[in-house]
C-alpha cells in the first residue's frame, strides 16, 4: 500500500515519509482516528516504506520485492491483529490469523472501514471481537524470532481498546523492551480506552478526516447508482424498491453513508435547478442528467427543498452515531412523501 493510494491527509503522509528518512520512526506508533479515515492504511503504508528497497521522494517504490509482497498484504514480516470471537473456523481460542484472508480482501478493496463492517465481512456472526491474551501470546512470539526477510518485523494492531486486561498487560512488555528492528503500529477509534501505560509508551498520531471534495469525487460513481435510485423509486411511488434500496446502505461504514448524504443533496439541489430551468452544474455524465431530467417533474420545488433538509438531517443524526437502520428508514419514507401526486 502506498502514500499516494491514501485519500487525503497529504501534510501527514508526507510527514511521515520524513520521519522515516530522518531515522525518526518510533518503534510504537499509536494512530488515533475518529472515523473511517484510513489510519490502517497509513500505517501499512508506512511500513511498506521502512521496508522499500527503493524509496524515493517519499513514496515506496511499489516494485521491488518487498513492494511486491506489501502489495497484496503478504510479506512474512507484517502481522495483522485485530478483534475476533470463536466461531467454527477459529476454535475456542480464536485468533486474528484464523481470519486473515478476509482481512486482507477487506484491506485491498475498502482500508477505510468500520468495526462493524470488518466483523459482518470476516461473519463472526454480531458478536464483540476481543484481542486475547493468546492473541498476544502469538505476536510477542513471532515478533521475537528472526525477520524471515532479514529486516524489520512489523505488528499492526487494529482498535487496541478491545484488548482484554491481560493482553494489554503482556504486550505492554514488548512495547516498553522491544526486539531490534520491530514495530507496533496500533490504530484506534477510542484513545481513551487504550490502557495509559500503552498510550504513554507510543507516538500519537491523530489521522484527520477525508476532506469531503476529494471524498465525494473519488467516490461519485459509488454514489451515483443508490442515490438515482432512491429518488427514481419514490419518483414511481415503489415503496418496497425504495426500502431495499436504502438497505443497502446499511453495509457502508458510517463515513461511506455520510458521504452518501452530501451526495444525494448535490443530487437535490440539481433537481431544484432543473425546477428553475436554471443550467446544471458541471461534471455530471450525461446518463445521470437524463435519469435527473426524467425524474425532476415529479417533485415540486417545495418538496425538493424539505427532502434536502431531511437529507441533511440524516447526515447530523449519523454523525451523532444515531442508527443507520432507523436513519435510513425515516429519510427513505420521507422522499416516498414528497412526490406529487
């Protein structure tokens, strides 16, 4: 994973790149985000850069063999721990490496996700993953034995919080007298519930929010699908169409669905334009302005207006953490109200 694959945050990365060509890198690193921001990512990015054989104006190489394995997440010298529950396949004393292909697959194709999100993808069927003290049995174990590569070891740490009292304790050694040439990388979304003595041996890096322009147009093909059909189905009074579809919105992490909001209203405000017969802004594909055009007459402009305000309700209840399920329902029953009849 390389810096410039990050979204954002570029101030950080670059500090980053600097700190490892100074030989400043800390053997621990605490990353401290609030939300689906990529921490996770930074730091196996970060990693991928200690270990590059090629490094230059700070960016990885991302071909030499080292690079390679870092690619898809597979070099022997990076270990990933993360919370899990016993389930068939982890046995009554579940472990992270039990679960590491579809932590991979989830860290390839989405690194900004949430804990509810990586437990639905890995199905440890609803249920709170802890870090065990077995867990921490087996990194302490394999970050003392020699670097099958010959250079550094790395134990990335995901939501240290969920650490049981006793894995913190065990792994507290290790970070206070650490091995040669080994690092802890530990990502948080709760730095207050990371045991004090952990926090206090480790750099706090706090990881900023994506800023949302470059969120949004990454992602504007992410949004797009959901968001027209949303509106198409209550432009065509289909309830239960209408309903699944805001299902799927459940499945995004709270930052996605957050995004998704913003989305929809840019999505709103072109329909009130259209409305007006005011020209519509600049970077919609022509596919999205026919289906904006096909559905404008049937909202008026006062009902365009409340459905933006209920969108951009929806967004302050998730940024309080409140339930996507109800949020979605209500903004979903909300649309299905206010098209003309």
């Amino acid at each position: 994973m390389l810096f410039r694959e990050i979204r954002g945050n570029e101030a950080l990365k670059q500090q980053l790149a600097t700190m490892c060509d100074e030989n400043r890198t800390g053997h621990a690193i605490l990353f401290s985000e609030a939300g689906e921001y990529g921490a996770v990512a930074h730091a196996v990015a970060l990693a991928q850069y200690l270990s590059c054989q090629q490094r230059h104006h700070g960016q990885a190489c991302g071909t030499c063999p080292n690079c390679q394995k870092f690619n898809k997440l597979i070099h022997p010298d990076l270990h990933f721990i993360f919370p899990v529950n016993a389930v068939s396949k982890s046995g009554s004393r579940p472990l992270s490496q039990s679960f590491i292909g579809p932590w991979r697959e989830l860290m390839l194709n989405n690194p900004y996700f949430s804990e509810e999100t990586l437990s639905k993808h890995l199905g440890l069927e609803e249920k709170s993953g802890t870090i065990s003290v077995h867990e921490a049995k087996e990194i302490i174990s394999k970050m003392s034995i020699r670097s099958y590569e010959g250079g550094n070891k790395y134990a990335i740490i995901w939501l240290p919080e969920r650490m049981t009292a006793e894995a913190a304790n065990k792994l507290l050694k290790i970070i206070e007298e650490p091995y040669p040439n080994t690092y802890f990388f530990l990502i948080t979304h709760a730095p207050e519930r990371v045991i004090s003595t952990i926090v206090s041996r480790c750099l706090r890096i706090d990881v900023g929010p994506i800023p949302p322009a470059a969120q949004r147009n990454e992602d504007a093909s992410e949004w797009q699908e959901p968001a027209l059909a949303l509106l198409r189905h209550a432009a065509n009074r289909d309830l239960v169409s209408l309903l699944q579809t805001g299902e799927r919105l459940w499945e995004f992490g709270r930052e996605k669905q957050k995004y998704f909001c913003l989305y929809l209203e840019d999505c709103l405000r072109n329909l009130l334009f259209l409305s007006e017969n005011i020209p519509l802004g600049t970077g919609l594909t022509p596919e999205t302005e026919q289906q904006l055009r096909q559905i404008a007459p049937r909202f008026s402009r006062e009902s365009i207006e409340k459905a933006f305000s209920a969108t951009d309700h929806a967004r302050t209840l998730l940024e309080s953490n409140v339930n996507a399920k109800s949020v979605f329902a209500v903004l979903c029953n909300f649309l299905y109200n206010s098209v003309n009849l």
